[in-house]
C-alpha cells in the first residue's frame, strides 16, 4: 500500500537504512529533514559532515508520540506539557532538559534537548515503523535555503543521500516553531506558522526571542537560508526603481514580490507569491530556489506587511539576506547600486 507518494517497501527500506548507520531523508509537515537514528552517534556526526553544518549546532530528534519523551527528556514543565497537548503532532518544536543517555552530538553538549513530533503520514509511518528517535535537521546544506520537495534534497546532496522519501510537497514550507521551556521560562527561539497569540492562548507567560542574558543560543547565526545570490528586501514603493537602477546596466534582477510588477523589463525575472501568509510560506524556499537560478546579480524582496502572521516569514527573509547587503534607503540607491558587489558589498 502506498503512503501518499511513499510505497509500503520503501518506508521498510528506508528503517534498514536508519537500522544500518546510514541517512534518510523525509518529508514532515514544515521541510524535509535528513535523518540519521538518534541513538547512533556516528550516524548523527555523518549529518553534519554532510550538511558542512558545525557541530555546535545541534539537531531535534523526531519521535512519533510523546510516549516516547522519557526516552530523551528528563524534565517536561507545565508549560512544555500544555504546549505538547495543544501542537503535536505538529510543526512545534521544544527545548527542555535531556535525559541522561542522550548524546552529546545531538545536544552540541548542552544539557539540553529539541525533540518534536511531526504531522506528516510519511514522517509518522516511518517512525514508527523505525520504532526509535530520528534525529534530523532540515535537509539543506548548512546555510543554504530548506527543502520543501524530494527533487530540493537531491539538488543539495546529489548522490550522497541515497535514500530519500518523497511525500511531495510540504504543507508549511517553514521550519518549526522552536520553544525553549527551561527554567526562565517559555521563549519562542524561532518564530514558525504558529503564531504568537495562538502560543500566547496556550501559554500566557511566553516570550518572544531568547533570553538576552543566556550565554548563547545555538543555530541563531543571522546568516541562514540563503540563496547563493545575494537576496535583499526592499520596501514596496521602491522596489521598480532599486529593479531599474540594476537593470539599466542590463544586469538581471530577480524579484520576490506580492503583487504583479508596475512596469514590464526584460532583465527581470518577477515572482508574484500573493498576499496569504500560509500561501507565501509554503511556497517561499521554492520560489528562492526558482530565483536564484535566474542568473540574476541580486534578489529582491518586497518586504512583507507587518504583523505577526507574517513573523516566521520576516524572520527567514532577514535572515536569508546577508548583513552586510542591507539597504540604507536613505542613501542613494543609484550609488549603493555601482558599489554592489564591489568592496563591502555581497561576494
Ligand atoms: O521544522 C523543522 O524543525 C525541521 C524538520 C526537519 O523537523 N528541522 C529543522 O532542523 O529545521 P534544523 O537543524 O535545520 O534547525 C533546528 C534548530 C537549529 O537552529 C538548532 O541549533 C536548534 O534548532 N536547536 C536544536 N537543539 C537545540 C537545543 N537543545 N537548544 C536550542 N536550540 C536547539
Ligand atoms: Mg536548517
């Protein structure tokens, strides 16, 4: 029997794979994750040889149903508990206190751990066919963009995944809501499809971003998701004539906006993603990748309205264009546009 597009042989292929050391790469509700079996540490490390990904950065373990937390968490606090009710399964991703046996390559070293239970059918089966945890980040080259379809996984990895399960495309296209549930209380890491008032109703006492007077905060790098073309998010009033000044040089300039373009151009290659959030989420990572094959010399972002519905979508955007490539839109644009690329510009 076929699982969406996964058949029944391949989710068994698939936990031999995990069984035997190997990775697999799946699909859950938010991207692909490449999978390696939890509980084998040289499986993880492979992970992070693969992904360039450095091992400070530690990875979530996927279980398939919190009867299975003790396994890898020792302490769950009130808050942990009434979150885990309210969004597993689902995109929601928890930090609490790891239980003993857990490694410390899944930790980074911390004596914490990020486990999730994901809503997918593929996700679901192959975990509980596997009957253990699946410790996974997203299924990208470290720093690049996410995958939301099988065909993104084998762009980054090629033929070193040999094993990738193809359940189409992913319903959120962003990476899960991370909540860290520690001692200082619930904090939301990285913003996701849940909103802040959704977790607010939940749990009162949340906050929004890391506690400041933490010692760190792993994988909160600004840097991340990125194309290899320089991305930049421009206001929407000034988005034709940022478009015009490069390309009255004839450079090409790919654009990622939510209406159509004001005036036609043969340089550009123009994405409308429509004004819904959950639309524009699920269909971000692909549209960046679409872009970035535009052979253009930058991307443009029309910056997304305020609000918090668009919170995780802001998020990914600043952190996938580089900090230094951020306009000051009360310099000169025409200027900023014959420095690009030169000294102190995006390389
Ligand atoms: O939606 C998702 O969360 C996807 C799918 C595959 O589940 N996974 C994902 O994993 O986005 P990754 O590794 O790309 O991002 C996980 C983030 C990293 O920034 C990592 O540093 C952080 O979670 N993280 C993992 N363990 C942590 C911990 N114990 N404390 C704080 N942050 C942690
Ligand atoms: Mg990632």
């Amino acid at each position: 029997m076929a699982i969406g597009r996964v058949l029944q042989q391949e989710i068994q292929e698939a936990v031999e794979a995990l069984r035997a050391g190997e990775l697999v790469a799946f699909p859950t509700e938010t991207v692909y994750g490449l999978g390696a079996n939890a509980n084998n540490p040289d499986a993880v490390r492979k992970i992070f040889r693969i992904k360039g990904r450095p091992s400070t950065h530690p990875v979530i373990v996927h279980i398939d149903h919190p009867r299975y937390l003790q396994r890898w968490v020792r302490e769950m606090t009130p808050e942990a508990k009434k979150l885990a009710d309210a969004f597993w399964p689902g995109p929601l991703t928890l930090v609490a206190k790891r239980a003993p046996a857990v490694n410390d390559v899944i930790t980074g070293g911390q004596d914490t751990v990020a486990i999730r239970v994901p809503n997918h059918p593929v996700a679901q089966q192959l975990l509980n066919a596997f009957g253990g945890g699946i410790a996974a980040p997203s299924a990208n080259r470290y720093g690049h963009v996410s995958p939301t379809r099988a065909e993104h996984v084998r762009e980054e990895f090629g033929d070193e995944v040999k094993w990738v399960l193809d359940g189409g495309d992913c319903k959120v296209g962003l990476e899960s809501t991370i909540i860290s549930c520690l001692a200082d209380g619930p904090r939301v890491l990285r913003p996701g499809s849940i909103s802040f008032s959704q977790l607010k109703a939940v749990v009162p006492t949340i906050q929004m971003g890391p506690n400041p007077s933490a010692p760190r905060v792993p994988g909160s790098t600004s840097r991340h998701y990125s194309p290899t073309t320089p991305v930049n998010v421009v206001p929407s009033r000034r988005l034709e004539t940022v478009m015009n000044e490069f390309t009255a040089n004839h450079e090409k300039v790919a654009v990622l906006a939510q209406r159509p373009p004001g005036t036609a151009n043969p340089f550009m290659t123009w994405i409308n993603a429509g004004i819904r959030p959950d639309v524009y989420a699920r269909n971000l990572y692909a549209n960046l990748r679409t872009l970035d094959k535009a052979s253009a010399k930058i991307i443009l972002v029309e910056e997304v309205p305020e609000g918090e519905k668009w919170d995780a979508v802001r998020d990914r955007l600043r952190r996938s264009a580089s900090a230094e490539n951020i306009v000051t839109y009360d310099q000169d644009i025409a200027a900023w546009v014959a420095d690009f690329g030169e000294e102190g510009g995006p390389t």
